[in-house]
C-alpha cells in the first residue's frame, strides 16, 4: 500500500503550488524537468516549502482540496506552523 503525501511547492515566480504523489521526491523532479503539472511548467526549479502524509488517495484529495481553498497568507501561515 502507497503512502500519499500533500505537498506545497514554492515556484521560481514565488507563487504556490498544492499536489499529491506517492512518491514526493520523484514527483519534484518531474516538477523541475518541467514534466510535472501545467501550471508548474514553466515556473521552475520549484521548491518544497510543506508536506504531510496521508492515509489514503481520498484523504490526501481531501486535504489537497482544503488547501487549495487557502489564501496565500493562509498557505504561508500553514508553511510556517510546521
């Protein structure tokens, strides 16, 4: 069993980005090859800024979801809390 992770990432633009992936290194990677989602290509190198683990895919969409709702300072206040 797969062990998801939600995950903010800081684009080279200074914007945010919120993911999931079962593998957040790899996935990183992808990001900065310029692979990964549409709105990060283009905006890379990216940088890891936040991450937790989930239970479940449905878990980490939920939490994803949450944090997508998020204002900016929200997300920086989330970041900084951790």
């Amino acid at each position: 069993m797969s062990t998801w992770t939600v995950y903010i990432l800081q684009c080279k633009d200074d914007s945010l980005y919120t993911g999931i992936t079962t593998d957040l290194e790899a996935r990183i990677e992808v990001h900065n090859r310029g692979d990964g989602a549409k709105y990060t290509r283009g905006r890379g190198p990216v940088r890891l800024l936040w991450s937790q683990d989930a239970l479940s895919e449905s878990q980490a969409r939920k939490r994803e979801y949450e944090i997508k709702q998020l204002s900016r300072a929200q997300k920086l206040e989330l970041i900084s809390a951790s």
